[in-house]
C-alpha cells in the first residue's frame, strides 16, 4: 500500500490530492481518493481571453498551501505536532524557494504547525505545460519532499489523462472514495488526447510505454474552441460555452446554410489541423452580420466539424494498428457531442474497440490523474532527483 500526493499546475487549474493505491495496475490494483482538492483560475484568466502565464504562476503560488491543507484535512492527515517545535529542517528551503518568495512565505508557518503526513511519495506534474506555472508545482513538491523526506516523482500531464481515462470513477460526483479499480479494457488501445495545448493519437501496448502517431500541426482542438468562442464573443474557457450554444441549435434545429470543410480528413495520416479551420470561422463572420441566431449556427457547424474530424481518423487508427480499447482524455473530452460521435463511429464499425472516457469531472486537469500516474512509476522505482528536476514545457509522451 503507498500513499501519494498529487500536484498539478501545468496550466490554470491548482489541484492537489492525497491517493492510496496498492497493487500493480491489472485485476488486483486498487485505489481510492483520499482528499481531493482544486481551483480553477478560469474565471480569472477570462478577462485576457485565455491563459496568461505569469497570472497562472501567482495564483498556483497563493493557492497550493491552502490546497494542500484541505486534501490533507480530508484525508485526516492533518494533524498538529507531536513534539516540540524546530525550525532547522526549514532553514535550506530559502534557498529552494529563492524564486517563490510567496510560496515559502505561506510554507514557513505550514510546517511549523503540521507534522509530517502518513504519506510515501510526492507526485507532481513536470510538463507539458506552461513553464512558470509547472515551476510553481515542482518548487512546491520539491520543498515537501525535502522536509519531509519523501521521494518524488515527475510525472508526464498528457500520460496522466491517459492512467485516468482506464480507471473506474464510482465515487463521481463525490470527491473522495475507496477501493476504486482499473476499467476492463485490452491492450494496444489507442489514446486521443484533446486538450488546450494538445491534439494527439498515441499509441500504446502496454502501460507505460507510448508511440505519438499523430498530432496536431497548428492549433490544438481546445485552442480552437477557446479561438472560436472569442471570435463570437463568448468568455474564456470556450469549450463548454460553444457546445451549450450547439446542442441548444440541435435543439431547436437550428442550422446554418453554410459548411465547413473537415480538415485533413482525406489525408492519409493521423494527423489534424485546426488553424485553417478558425480563419473559416472568421472569414463567415466577416461577410455576416453578428446575431444570436449566427452565434447558433457557427457553434453548431464548427463543433460538428471537429467532432467529425476527430472520429473518423480516431477510428482509422484504431483499425490501422488493430486497436481493442479507445481511451479519450483532456479537457475537450468533456464535450458530451464529441463523446458520441465517437461512440457512434466505434458502433457503426461493429464496436471494434472498447470505448473510455473519464467522468466529465475528471475530464479537465485534476490532480487525481497525477497521483495515480505517479504511482504507477513509483512502483517501479521510477523516482525523480529532486535537484534534476525540471519544468518542461513541450515535455513529449513518446521519450
Ligand atoms: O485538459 P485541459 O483542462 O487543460 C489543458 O491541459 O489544456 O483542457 C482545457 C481545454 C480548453 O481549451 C477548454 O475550452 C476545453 O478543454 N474544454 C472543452 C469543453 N470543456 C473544456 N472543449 C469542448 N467542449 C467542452 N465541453
Ligand atoms: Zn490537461
């Protein structure tokens, strides 16, 4: 049995959690939730019409001590001093911290007031991601692992919505749980990832190893929901505000006369391209009048779009590398109309793979995804040098 914290800031979500798991992943592994906490700097951001790093960095910085004493109170594992108190132990964090001067600030009094956590390991997300931001979570991570002497582990945020996807959630919509396991699903399976940063289609046969085989060229599916939602006036995130004004068009059957052409979907490749896709959207605003009635049609159109495009060379994988599981994971994987198309080519095909997709809770960034990763590599002695450790913001999933 291992206890692990999690930390993920790789983007503008601070999430902390405490994880118990044992066994190695297959029928005997099991884990639960034990506290599980999160907040999203989305609203935040939404007055720059997207992420603004160094905003993403302080409010990682002021959030993560909070974070970390509530997923810690959850879990029970909050609990003052047994004996008297020494500062010593804190003395090298100044220089640790150097660059996080609030971060130390808000740590100094933590330590002095909690004692050490029943916990084995510290995982924490070390790209990709935004670099300021992922620091943040590193600095944080490498200063519990030093005063508590714990190992730490760095974990790949892309392989993290991967793990995800492949476990059972019975405890969604409750935040914490016990005795969860691993989804009933067959190897190779074939992970589309969607997320802000990332559109790619990995490969993988057994767990931990991974091939890109394909991705993105311009811009990621998320970042062109969020370029879409702006160009239309909607607020940052734009992902769930385009497919509320989409499945509302379905609703009332509402439908443009126009279409746009599914990017590189004739091409023989696994590859997508969303840019071109943005600049159609913009080019149809242009020749139009803005109305709430447009506003319906172009949300409807555009996700139908990469809704399209992501099934049909999700599935041409699949049948190219003789996939049995499709696991879905990022924060696009939350969009319900996405979900079925891709449900729907899988059932049109006789279901030649087993379909995954995390609870739409768990879709977006969570640091349930990274303790649970870290575990994995935890067990195999995949430890991480706390003074090697470092930010990688195009950090790959195939290396
Ligand atoms: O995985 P994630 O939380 O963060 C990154 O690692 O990027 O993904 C965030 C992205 C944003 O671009 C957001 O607009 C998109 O996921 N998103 C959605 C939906 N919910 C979030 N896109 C489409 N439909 C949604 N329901
Ligand atoms: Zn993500």
């Amino acid at each position: 049995m291992m206890k692990i914290i999690g930390i993920e800031t790789s983007c503008d979500e601070t999430a902390v959690c405490l994880v118990e798991a044992q066994g190695e992943f297959g029928p005997d592994f099991r884990y639960s939730v034990r506290g599980n906490a999160l907040l999203s700097q989305a609203a935040l951001h939404a007055q720059y019409g997207g992420v603004f790093p160094n905003l993403a960095k302080r409010e990682h910085a002021k959030n993560l001590v909070p974070l970390l004493q509530k997923a810690l109170e959850e879990a029970g594992e909050l609990k003052g001093p047994e004996g008297p108190v020494s500062g010593a132990p804190l003395v090298p964090l100044k220089s640790l911290l150097e660059r996080e001067p609030e971060l130390l600030k808000a740590l100094i009094p933590f330590f002095l007031k909690f004692r050490k956590p029943a916990v084995d390991a510290i995982a924490v997300t070390a790209g990709p991601g935004l670099e300021p931001a992922l620091w943040v979570g590193i600095n944080f991570a490498r200063a519990l692992a030093q005063v508590w002497r714990l190992p730490l582990v760095a974990v790949n945020h892309m392989e993290g919505h991967i793990i995800l996807s492949l476990m059972e959630h019975t405890h969604i919509p409750k935040s914490v749980s016990t005795s969860e396991r691993l989804s009933s699903f067959e190897f190779p399976l074939i992970a589309l990832l969607i997320s802000g940063g990332h559109t790619e289609l990995v490969l993988s046969k057994k767990f931990g190893e991974y091939e890109l085989v394909g991705a993105t060229r311009d811009d990621a599916a998320g970042e062109a929901f969020d370029k879409v939602a702006r160009l239309l006036d909607l607020p940052y995130p734009g992902g769930p505000e385009i497919s509320r004004l989409a499945t509302e068009a379905r609703e009332r059957n509402i439908k443009g006369d126009f279409t746009f052409t599914r990017p590189m979907l004739r091409d023989d490749n696994f590859d997508f391209s969303f840019s071109g896709l943005k600049t159609a959207v913009r080019k149809l605003l242009e020749s139009r009048e803005m109305t709430d009635e447009l506003k319906l049609q172009v949300a409807r159109e555009f996700e139908e779009c990469v809704a399209d495009v992501l099934a049909q060379k999700t599935l041409r994988a699949i049948e190219s590398f003789d996939a049995n599981s499709l696991v879905v994971g990022g924060g696009v994987s939350a969009n319900t109309f996405i979900r079925q198309q891709l449900a729907k080519c899988l059932e049109d095909e006789g279901n030649i793979a087993k379909l995954l997709v995390p609870p739409a809770a768990l879709a977006t960034d969570n640091a349930i995804m990274i303790a649970l990763t870290g575990y994995f590599h935890a067990q195999r002695g995949d430890f991480a040098e706390s003074d090697a450790l470092r930010a990688v913001g195009n950090l790959k999933i195939d290396m």
